[in-house]
C-alpha cells in the first residue's frame, strides 16, 4: 500500500484470497442492465468502476479468467466466485472492476445506466441519470480520457 492512503480504493473478494487497491480515482463508474453481466456477477443489475488498464493492484492476482462471449474477459476469485473484473475489446485500456467488491463502493456513486433495454421490469432505480438503452460505449469511452 501507499503511504499516503487518503485516496486510496481498495478492495477484496468474498473470501479475502485477492486484494487490491489502486490511487487512482474512477474514470466513471456506470450500472448494466445487459443480461451477461446480471449472469455473471449474480445481482439483479451490476454495476463497475471504470480505470485505466495498469492502475489496479491485485494480490496474488486478480483470478481467474474466463471469456464466454468473443471480446469480453471477466475475472474471478477461483476460490469463492466472486466477480472481480471486466475487459472489453470495445472499450480498450480500460479495467471494470465490480463495484460490489470495492470498499469505498458507498462514495462511488454510479453516473450512468447502460443497456436499460435489458433491465429487469421490476427493477426500479429513481435518479436523474443518463440511460441508454443500449451500450453506453460512447459516454464510456468519453469519460476515460482516451482519445
Ligand atoms: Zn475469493
Ligand atoms: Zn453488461
């Protein structure tokens, strides 16, 4: 860990085999509704953090791999399940991390809705944020900085 922990995010698994942390602030972090990740991660809807490839550290490391559908890699604790991180060829250089897993999840509030045409009816969340109906890869890719 740093020595200056003040912004500092960190994380963990459910079983605490994997930990991480990072001093870099979220580039965005976005709820989706698509039914991959609602398989995946277990919850009614998930939700990410966004950061640049490279800005996350994992111990031991951050799982294992697994790609069900051509152009996503998601990462798994192999011991407890836990749904750890996302990669997607579309939005390159980036790292999703699940918010659930993340400490500081409270002060990560989610600024936009992606995939709403896939949510699931009774699902509902009241707020002001922007949705797309489908991916949200532009505002994704927007707010990471990457030109
Ligand atoms: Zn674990
Ligand atoms: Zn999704």
């Amino acid at each position: 860990m740093p020595s200056d922990t003040s912004s500092v995010i960190t994380g963990r698994c459910y079983c605490g085999l994997i930990t991480f942390y990072t001093s870099s602030k979220p580039q965005t972090v976005a709820y989706c509704h698509c039914t991959d990740c609602r398989r995946a991660t277990g919850g009614p809807v998930s939700a990410f953090a966004a950061f640049s490839e490279g800005a996350i550290v994992f111990t031991p490391n951050e799982g294992k791999r697994i790609t069900v559908n051509s152009g996503v890699t998601r990462t798994f604790c192999e011991r407890c399940g836990s749904s750890l991180t996302g990669r997607y060829d579309y939005l390159p250089n980036q790292i999703y991390i699940s918010l659930g897993v993340i400490d500081q999840a409270d002060d990560l509030a989610p600024e936009m809705h992606g995939h709403e045409a896939q949510r699931l009816s009774w699902l509902h969340i009241v707020d002001d944020l922007t949705r797309s109906e489908s991916t949200t890869r532009d505002m994704l890719v927007a707010k990471s900085g990457i030109p």
